[in-house]
C-alpha cells in the first residue's frame, strides 16, 4: 500500500488490516510469526513479565471468586508466563501462537498444547469450548482483527470470560521502521473496539484504559518503577482523568497525553 492510502488509517476512523485480502493476510502473517522471538530472543529464563501487576489489578482480579477452569485458550500466549498467577485454577491449557521458538513445556503442573494458527484467522475448535481466553497484546499483531474477534466469541462457552489488553495507539508512523516495533504490528482505535465488542454483543466487566506517560516515568523514575504497583495506582488517577483526550495516532505534546493501552474483561 502506498503511503496516502497508508495515512488514511491513521486517522483511527478505519482498521488497518481489516479490509485484506487472503494474499495480503498471509503475507502479513509470515512476517510477524517469528517477530516477537527475533526481538526478544528465544528464551524465557531469568526475564520479568512487565505486564503482570497491570495484569492482575485490570483482569485477573475479576476471575478470584471462580476456583477452576476446565479448558482455557490462551491466544498468542508464546511461553505462557501471562497464565503464571492463574495457573493453579486451570485444568486444560490450549495456546494458539504461530511462534516455533517461544514455547514452554510446562506452565505450573499443566503441560500446554500448543496449535499453530490458520493466516484466515479460523480456530480450529468447535464452538462454546472454552471457560477462559486471554489475550494480551495478541490482536495488535494480526490484520483481520473483527473476524478474529467473532472466533474467539464463537469458541467462548455461554457464561465464559475473555481477557484482552491492547494498545490503542497506532504504535508511531508505519510507513517507516519502528525500533522494538514488529514488521506490521499496529495498535487498535479504541472507537473501533468498543463497537466490535459491542457488536458481538458481550457484557463488560471491565474496560479500564491505562499506561498515561509511561515512557516518560520509564525514562525518568528507570524501569523498575515502570512496572511497579505504585506507578499503576497513579496511572490510574492520570488514565481516567485524560481519558477523553485519546488520540489514535497523536503527534503534538497535548495528544500524547493520553492512556496508550486499553484491558477488556468481558462475559459472553
């Protein structure tokens, strides 16, 4: 696509990706199933899951009064360390992911299947199969977002929850390298999710938006506090309070300020 076409997107009024072609889908597809792992490498030993405080305070917190999960499907899960502080409610784990490199034997006492996905984005299990689905910072990655969208609903039983995290930032200019970005990863227009979600026809638990500035407290106050349950408490105070000032692909100091991702937890 050439850049004006490109540009239209990022407006936030349409989804970049939604409207592919089969051809244009797996070409999307074969350059981002090993992005992740030629990013950050091949193993999970020894590294921390920045994610797993925000986790817990905007999704896992809402699953605390149910004891277990039959079966959970954890959509783009890689080495599942997103499932660590649920992983004693789960008998059967299913992780979708199209990464060869990034996979883990065993997460607690359960041992993973693991199932490489279709580029047309079908999942290949029937429908109502699964109690619990996360997935975080998955959909970003994938260009025919509202056709996944109903999959994942497809193969939610009655009565089940689904966890999703994602940007809703375009993730800077795509038409030129992004550092620490994948080939095609963008992030997803917040109007646009509500409406997919609402659509399908879900009742929210919680929509929580977050992550106000955090690459100026990370630069600032260093890593460490980034990631720390005393920046998630302010965060939330910024997060709420600028919420209305969210711009999809922001390019003045006024529209940065603004949460950068967005946490569903959502029952079907």
């Amino acid at each position: 696509m050439d850049k004006k076409n490109k540009n239209i997107y990022l407006t936030g009024e349409k989804l970049y990706g939604d409207d592919f072609t089969e051809e244009e889908i797996l070409q999307w597809y074969e350059q981002e199933k090993e992005g992740y792992a030629d990013i950050y490498g091949e193993t999970w030993e020894n590294r921390e899951y920045e994610y797993r405080n925000i986790t817990n305070k905007y999704a896992y917190k809402y699953l605390k009064d149910i004891k277990r999960f039959d079966n959970v499907l954890g959509f783009g899960a890689s080495w599942g360390y997103e499932l660590y502080d649920i992983i004693d409610k789960v008998n059967n784990l299913v992780i979708i992911d199209p990464s060869l490199k990034t996979r883990s034997s065993k997460i607690g006492d359960v041992i993973p299947q693991y199932v490489i996905p279709s580029h047309t984005g079908i999942i290949p299990f029937e429908d109502n199969k699964f109690d619990l689905i996360t997935c975080f910072g998955t959909l970003h990655h994938i260009p025919n977002v509202t056709f996944l969208m109903k999959e994942l609903h497809r193969v939610l039983k009655p009565g089940g929850i689904i966890c999703i995290r994602e940007p809703i930032k375009s993730m800077g200019d795509w038409n030129y390298r992004r550092k620490g970005a994948t080939a095609c990863e963008r992030g997803i227009p917040i109007n646009i999710f509500d409406k997919i979600i609402a659509n399908l026809g879900y009742s929210i638990i919680n929509r929580s938006c977050c992550y106000t500035c955090r690459g100026f407290f990370q630069r600032t106050f260093g890593y460490k506090f980034s990631i720390s349950k005393s920046y998630h408490q302010l965060d939330k105070y910024l997060s709420t309070m600028l919420e209305r000032n969210i711009y999809y692909h922001p390019t003045s100091f006024w529209e940065k300020l603004c949460p950068s991702i967005v946490f569903y937890v959502l029952k079907k």
